[in-house]
C-alpha cells in the first residue's frame, strides 16, 4: 500500500475560507441588533405579521404566524415561537412589548414556567408597532429578496423613535457580545429631544437610570452611570423590593433583578439554610400567581427582618448586577456606543428615513399633479376630447390621437381616456383640477422640508413628544441612591441567634445553638474531663478566654463551627496559639463590651476593669497582661456591682461590696487591697453570696480594707474545685486538708 498524501494546509486561510463567512453572519445576522432595535429574527417575525394584518385585526394562532415566517426566516417552527414569546406582552421580557398575547407564555422571571404551545397560543401586534411601520410603504427602507427570491422584505424597519434603547436586548456572537439595558420610554423620548437640541447635558440628565420590566430597584451611581452612558460599557446594581409583614412576621418578595429568576434566587436560600449559615428563616414559598410574583420567607420570633434582608442581598441573587455592553451593527459593522454615540446614529437613520419619505411622497404628488395638468388642458375643450375618442377606430389608437390633438404626453392621454363616462360632467372635472393648487402648494412645502435639515429635525422632535405622551409608561424600576444605602457591617452578615457556650477542663469548647439543646441537656466529655464553665451568647458576638499566662485570647463567636450535646467541641489549642501547660481559667460572651472584669490575687488585692479595655478596633486575638497578677485567686464577670466573700488562708472571712473598689481602665492594674495580710496569710477564694451559709452574714461585712473576721464553726461555705461537686466543706477542714490548689480554681 502506498503511503497516503498529507495535505499542508495554511491555517490562517483555512479560518478565512471556512470559519470567517460563518462568523461573520452570526455577527452581522444573527446575534446582535441593529439600529431600528431588531435583531434579523425579530424583524422578519414582526414583518410577517404587518403582512398578515395583524396590526389592526384580530388575535390568530401563534401556529399560523410561525407558519407565515418561514417563508422568509427558514428556521424550526419552534426557534421562531421562541423568539416570537420574548416579544409578547404576556412573557414580560421587554418593557415595551411588541406583540399582544392570549395564554399562556410563561413568564421572565420564572426559569421552569414554560409556555404553551403555539397550537395553543394567540398573537397580533402591539398598538405601538404602528411607530415601526410608519410609512414602510414609502420606500422609507430599502427591501431585499428572501433565500428564495419568492418575495421581498425590509432590511430595517422605519421605526420613528429610538427603539434599541427602549428595550433590554441580549446577544452572543462569536468573539463578541451584546447586552443593551433598556430606558423609560418617556426619558428617552426627552433626551433625544434635548440631542437634537444639541443640549448633551440635558440628554444625561433626562436618563435618569434605566428601567426595567421586572421592577425592582436599581442603585443609582452617578459616575458608574456617566461612564455608561458616554462608553456604552459598565455595571450599575438591581435590588429586589420586598415588604415586611409584622402580623403573619414575613417578608414577602414582589419584585426580583431582570438578571434572576425566583428559582434561582430559591435554590440559593435553600442552601444557606440547609449549611446551617441562615437560621432566621423558618420556611420559603412561591406564591406567585395570576396577580404576579411573590415570594414569602416565614422569619423566627425576634429576627430584625432588616439583618436578613441585608445578608440576602449579599448572599443571594436578590441583588445583582447588569454588565452593560452596548454593541450594535451600525451600516454593516459592529460599533460599541454609549446613549450619544447610539442617539446620534439613530437621529442620521431617522432623518434619512424620513428623506425617502418625503421624496416619495413628492414624487407621488409631482405625477398626480402631472396627470392634473393634462386633465386640465383637456378642459379647454372637452367636446373634443369626447369626439376624438368617438371617432377613433381602434381602442390603441386613443391615447395617440389624444396626445397629437392637446399636445399633451402618453400619461397624461391614459389618465384621461381611463375616466369614466358617468365623470365626464362640470363639477367632476372642476373639483379635480381645482386640486392642482392644493399640489402645488403642498410639493413645495415637501421640497422646502426635503431641503431643510432644521426642519427635519423639528418633526422628529414633535413625533417623538406625541409618542411618549402616546405610548409613555411610569417607571417600573426604583431609584435608589448609592449615597443613601447604609454600608453593610459585616456584623449584619451574621446570622444571629442564641446559643451557649461551654468550657472544659481539659481544653475544649463547644458552642451550640439554644434549639439543639432542647432535651439534649446532658453533654459529651472525655474521660475523666468536667465541665467548669458554660455561658448564655449570641452568635454575632465575641468570645474572650482568660488564660493562667496572663493573657486573653478573643474569637468570633460565629467562627466556630455550632456543635451539639453529643460533640467533645473544639480543642482550644486549635483555635488560639496557646503555650505549653498554659489553661484557660475563664470565659466571657459579649456583643457590646458591657460589664467589667474582676480579678482577685493572692496578695489579698482586687482590680476591677471595664469589659471594653478588651475591646479593640483591630482584629488582635491575643492580648497581653490581661490582669496584672499571676498569682490569680478569683476571676469573674458581672454587669453591676455585687457582694462577695473573700476568705484567706488562716480562717478570716471578709464580705465586701464592689462598688467600693474604682474602675480602672488599664488592664494589668492591681487594683486595691480588700483583705489585709495577717501573720503572712493569703488570699484563697472569692465566693458567692449564695455559695455561704451564715447565720448572721454581718458579722463578716466591713469596709474594704480589712483584716476579716474568724469563721464561726457553725457557719459554712462552698469551695469549688477545677470540677465543682457541689459539696459544702467546712474551710478548717479545707485548710487542713492543703487544697489550696484547688481553691486557686476560679468558679
């Protein structure tokens, strides 16, 4: 067998020879719009229908008008349908619908409600589409053949208002794309006003923001905006618009971006309830019905409706953006244009429209007023017109003898040898060349116009004003200014809810949800572990552990991950960089940094600190000299002053009040002395009221500082080892004992 022949092809021709045509007609007669506002598809879609009549008559299929398209859009029967739903009323893709439905078209916001069939279906064209058939008969556009040469159809439509404006049109074409936002059709009607006033200021200030189908609300930034506007390239923000019920406490969606559907924004909802991340939310529905969209999240008592709303905006596709692109054929040829560049292109359409127009119509009158005057010369003596005709031989041989005997041409002869006998009398023929002024007067009003740019301009001016007073709609979309929406904190991001948090012995940390502890009151440790602390919080707030280094480590309580009854929690050592052999004494949940600290030492001082000397507007997560003794004895939290009982080593007792000992704002303070050293004792423990048992409490009660006083035999305390028992203990017996260790344990 002999080897076969490579061919050597030149990659760059072959693109050029096979690819390029195909690109090419994506590009100029697929994908992107021109400057009437239609992309080819649309245009052949609404043309068919102008031919059927459907302008003025009656709904028909929506099967029928798919069958008439294809006789100049050779495509499926359903590719058309679907282009032909994005322009009906009843699908509310577009802000001005082209085409009047009845049934059902789905809808544009919703991705899983499909439209009926076309069997099903009916159509006719929208009162508005008068504007982009005005005069097509008037050789304002010019006509090409269909792929068959069969019939003929308009390459562009004469639309007498800025259309590819007024509309949102999308395309992908190949290496390029398009993505055009649409306008109020009133504003925009107004800033082509001011253009052609040659007021560009006035044009931008006319558009205050785009307007979508949809609704919603869209974030006005006015340099985003201007930059749009003068590149035709940009992103602006669209916000959904939703209502709080306090009575059934929901928040019901009514109006979504024009960039999502109700499915999507669900399906997204759904996730962060289902990853544990939004907990505010009970249950979502869709209850969208024939009045329109609406989607109901049921809220958990408590939940600010305001903090949800905030976090789905930012999680969710309840807020999104629009990219826009604002590319268009313009003669042939792909252009990206901001609103004057394509303002300016559609004026120079327009105008050259309305120039066929008026050309047409002059060249209509000039051959009316042509036939007049020969009409008119025949007056002169209709006898012998009449005659002529009669004595004529042949039927050819009329227009002849007429034009021979009046010196009149062949057309004016066929016009009038074509009256009719019942015509030939004095008012007929007085009243037709009575017209002849009336021409004349009105080609040279035409002729004045087609020389006049000024003119010209003027009515597109008052056409455009009668069309917004016409066709105008308020606005759907909301302004909402960027200056005057709060910057979102990203405590707001949070979900919240309350929770508690429990403290180990052995190091670990669990945080879990009030719902998940419900019957589940019973926690899991390792063995031989105990719990020493456990505290009421809320998710959004902030965790401060107090280590026997003098430190206190801060975490995000919405950090951790939630865990349950059944977990061991957290090891802390995984969460805080904590030393060898170093312990975390104590805990503190805050979301406001209220409260105060108070720490008590061996020496027999207390420091008493504001909860907000740990507060810090940086992120730190460890703080040195957290209190300012190592030898620490007693550490506890409290919102307002209280009692406590301080007990040293050699049986002396003191009940003191808080409030006696100052504030200080440093940290690391000592404080003062509560309990004066005797015979070189120490201070043990700080307890409770409730933890004593004193027959007579103001035995024990004096003005700090002082010595204390002995502890009666009869009366007894509590003391609270690493892992409380709950037991009372006489403090003789606790001393003899040598528990000092244990009595160092905060509670």
């Amino acid at each position: 067998m002999k080897n076969p022949k490579v061919q050597q092809l030149n990659v760059v021709d072959t693109l050029e020879t096979n690819y390029m045509p195909y690109a090419m007609s994506v590009i100029i007669s697929r994908a992107l719009p021109e400057i009437d506002g239609l992309k080819p598809s649309h245009r052949k879609i609404l043309y068919t229908m102008y031919g059927m009549g459907l302008l003025k008559g009656n709904l028909t299929k929506s099967a029928n008008i798919v069958g008439q398209t294809m006789k100049i859009h050779p495509h499926g029967d359903m590719a058309i349908y679907e282009t032909m739903v994005r322009m009906t009323k009843g699908n509310q893709s577009l802000l001005m619908p082209l085409v009047e439905s009845k049934g059902n078209f789905g809808r544009a916001y919703s991705r899983d409600m499909a439209f009926a069939a076309p069997r099903y279906t009916e159509a006719k064209l929208m009162p508005v589409m008068t504007e982009f058939f005005a005069a097509i008969n008037k050789d304002t556009v010019p006509f090409v053949p269909n792929y068959d040469n069969t019939t003929k159809e308009p390459t562009l439509l004469p639309v007498t208002f800025p259309s590819i404006l007024a509309n949102p049109n999308q395309g992908i074409a190949v290496g390029m794309a398009s993505n055009i936002c649409p306008f109020n059709l009133v504003e925009l009607c107004e800033a082509t006003n001011k253009l052609i006033d040659d007021d560009v200021e006035g044009m931008y200030e006319a558009l205050q923001a785009p307007d979508f189908p949809s609704g919603g609300e869209i974030v006005r930034n006015k340099a985003e905006l201007r930059r749009i506007y003068e590149t035709g390239l940009g992103s602006f923000t669209l916000r959904s618009v939703y209502h709080y019920d306090a009575k059934d406490n929901v928040i019901e969606i009514t109006e979504i971006p024009y960039t999502t559907t109700i499915e999507a924004i669900m399906e997204k909802i759904t996730a962060l309830i289902k990853s544990g991340s939004l907990k505010e939310i009970n249950d979502l529905r869709d209850e969208t019905d024939l009045k329109g969209l609406k989607l109901t999240l049921d809220l958990k008592k408590g939940v600010d409706p305001e903090r949800v709303m905030v976090r789905l905006f930012r999680q969710t596709p309840l807020q999104d953006s629009f990219s826009c692109n604002f590319n268009l054929i313009i003669d042939g040829r792909p252009q990206v244009l901001g609103v004057k560049g394509i303002l300016t292109e559609w004026l120079k359409f327009r105008m050259d429209t309305l120039q066929r127009q008026l050309i047409f119509e002059r060249s209509e009158k000039e051959k009316q007023l042509h036939v007049l005057k020969g009409l008119e010369v025949i007056l002169l003596d209709i006898d012998k017109a009449i005659a002529i005709i009669r004595n004529t031989d042949k039927e050819k041989q009329v227009v002849p003898n007429l034009m021979d005997a009046f010196g009149i041409d062949e057309i004016q002869s066929e016009y009038v040898a074509e009256i009719k006998l019942r015509h030939l009398n004095r008012e007929y023929l007085l009243k037709q060349t009575k017209n002849i002024q009336d021409l004349e007067k009105a080609i040279k009003e035409l002729t004045a116009l087609i020389d006049s740019p000024a003119k010209q301009k003027k009515r597109i001016a008052q056409e455009l004003k009668r069309i917004a007073d016409t066709y105008g709609q308020p606005r759907k979309t909301a302004i909402v200014s960027q200056d005057k929406l709060p910057e979102p904190s990203p405590v707001l991001m949070i979900s919240d809810y309350n929770l508690k948090v429990f403290l180990t012995r052995d190091g670990y940390l669990k945080k879990i949800p009030l719902t998940s502890l419900r019957g589940n009151f019973e926690q899991k440790l390792k063995p031989k572990d105990c719990l020493i602390q456990e505290m009421d919080g809320e998710n959004r707030g902030d965790l401060i552990l107090f280590s026997n280094r003098q430190k206190a480590y801060k975490l995000k309580l919405y950090e951790l991950e939630d865990s349950k009854a059944s977990d061991l929690g957290n090891y802390l050592p995984n969460l805080v960089p904590m030393e060898p052999e170093e312990k975390i004494l104590y805990m503190v949940a805050t979301t406001d940094y209220s409260g105060m600290m108070f720490f008590a030492f061996s020496s027999g001082k207390a420091a008493k600190i504001p909860l907000s000397a740990y507060e810090t507007k940086t992120n730190r997560k460890v703080l040195a000299n957290a209190y300012g003794d190592p030898a620490l004895r007693d550490i506890r939290f409290f919102q307002e002053d209280c009692r406590l009982v301080a007990v040293s080593n050699i049986n002396k007792v003191l009940i003191f009040d808080t409030a006696q000992i100052n504030l200080k704002t440093t940290r690391s303070a000592m404080g003062i002395q509560v309990i004066k050293s005797k015979k070189g004792s120490e201070l043990v423990a700080v307890l409770a009221p409730e933890e004593v048992t004193f027959a007579n409490p103001d035995y024990y009660r004096a003005n700090i500082p002082a010595v204390g006083t002995y502890l009666k035999k009869e009366d007894r305390l509590t003391l609270h080892g690493e892992c409380d028992t709950g037991e009372n203990v006489n403090l003789m017996e606790l001393l003899e004992s040598n528990t000092e260790e244990s009595s160092e344990k905060p509670e």
